[in-house]
C-alpha cells in the first residue's frame, strides 16, 4: 500500500498498546516510533486519567498528544486544548446515587484519583479476589488521594464504580442522559456489573472531534484504534476504525478492519494494513 499522508492516529493504552499483565509488544514499540518519523501524529486516547498513564510508555514512545479520561481531558503537543467537569449539581447527584446503593466508586482528575476510604479499600479487596495483577492495581491507584468530600471535586473528569446491583442499562436509567455510562474498559476487572461515567455527552469520538477541531484537520485524517466498549465511538468516528482482534465483538463490528491480537504484532499489522509504515 502506498504511505499516506499525515494522519492524526488514535491509540487506546489497556488491551491495545499494553496487555493486561502491563507489556507492550517490541514490534507495537516498532510500529510506532516508524509512523512517526513517517509523520504521523500519535495521540494516546485512554480511559485513564492522565496520572494513570504508564511512565515507562510514556519513556519508550514519544507521543503527540494525549486523549485521558475518555475525551474529558486532551492536550496536544505540550498544550492542554480541552477540558470537561461536572457541574456541582451533577456530580452530587451521582455520588448520591453511589451512596444509595452502596456503590464504590472512585472519581479520576488530571493529578489524582479521587476516592473515598472505604471504597478504596472494597475495590482493592475485589481486585484482588479477581486475580487482578499487582502491576495493575498499581498502575490505577498509585496517584490517590482520599476525600471526605466528594461532592466538592467538581475538578473530577470521569467516574468508575465497581459492583453495582444492576447493570449498564439500570445506571443508565437511573442517573439520565447527562452521564455518559461504558463498561468498565480494564480487563481483567470488566463485568456487566462495573462501569465507567463522563458528563454531560463526552466520549473518546467526541474527544476526536474537539481535538480535530482544535488543531484544524478534517475527520478523514484521524485513524482510531482500540478493543473496548469506550472505544466504540472513536472507532466510529474516525476515518478509519481499526478494532484489535482481542477487542469486543461489538468494536470489532464497528471497525473498518480487525487486526491481530495485541499479543501478535496487532498494532504493528494494522500500522502496516493501513499504510502508516
């Protein structure tokens, strides 16, 4: 295939560049460092907040831009060009919500994640009742700080809960059209029962277009890829959706084409595929 001009290229972290015992593949380290020095932007696109995101990743490549908290957070060389939070009304309601039926839930901002003792302490039992690696854990809660009160972050850009007594459908129903709910997007703690919440509409596809719009490049220059259902939009959105083969059935639907699993050179095949490299 023939290269292609410079494209703005859309990475999700969990399940498409590091694996869920947190390894990247040498060939996706390959892959990307290649794309750029053929003048492709890479943009980190990620659930996590941007404290959350592997220091080591961040030493291996060197990337463009980061997308954190699921679009609620996005800055692009070195420059922050967007930010989403809550209004104070909002976020008491769902903490309310959480409180209700003892939901534990913790909230992520630029710096920290944000959470209440007790919570902190439910989610790191079940973490670790589910088999989830201490590599992991560490890499979710090692920039914490515990709150009394949580209804005066309004500085927070996103939500995850765990346990819930219902599933996506009942949270959804329950806190309306404000709060944007996913399945929880790290593997091994996913369950219909645990998800993730951003307000007021925002995703990852809303997050490419307010970084396209900021930086003046069309849609059809934006690449996306990802494997979970906080992808889903983003793989929608861009001009070209590309779903990992260890993604969801229903981003792999979604998808322009599926590559490999992470585990079998999928970044480095869809780079390829694409004509990035």
């Amino acid at each position: 295939m023939n290269k292609l001009s410079k494209k703005y290229v859309f990475l999700d972290v969990d399940g498409t560049l590091v694996d869920f015992k947190s390894r990247v593949a040498d060939s996706a380290v390959s892959a990307l460092k290649q794309a750029r020095n053929n003048g492709h932007k890479m943009i980190i696109a990620t659930g996590r907040q941007k404290s959350q995101i592997y220091p080591w990743l961040l030493e291996k490549v060197q990337f463009d831009g980061i997308m954190a908290s699921s679009g609620a957070y996005i800055e692009f060389d070195g420059k922050v060009i967007y930010e989403n939070h809550p209004t104070k009304e909002k976020l008491s309601q769902v903490i309310d919500f959480f409180h209700e039926y003892k939901i534990s839930y913790f909230l992520q901002s630029k710096d920290a994640l944000i959470v209440e003792k007790q919570c902190f302490d439910d989610i790191i039992a079940y973490m670790r009742m589910r088999g989830s690696s201490e590599s992991v854990i560490k890499s979710i809660f090692e920039n914490t700080v515990f709150t009394e009160n949580p209804k005066e972050c309004t500085y927070a850009e996103k939500i995850a809960y765990y346990n819930a007594p219902f599933g996506l459908d009942g949270v959804r129903k329950a806190l309306g059209d404000y709060f944007y709910v996913v399945g929880y997007s790290i593997g091994e703690a996913s369950s219909a029962y645990h998800g993730e919440i951003t307000f007021d509409g925002i995703n990852k596809g809303v997050g490419i277009q307010k970084f396209l719009e900021a930086v003046g490049a069309p849609v059809s220059d934006s690449i996306a890829v990802g494997d979970s259902e906080n992808d889903l939009e983003m793989i929608k959105y861009a001009g070209v959706g590309i779903a990992m083969g260890n993604g969801y059935d229903v981003v792999k639907q979604a998808a322009d084409f599926v590559t490999t699993d992470i585990n079998e050179d999928g970044l480095l095949n869809a780079f390829k595929t694409i004509g990035l490299i």
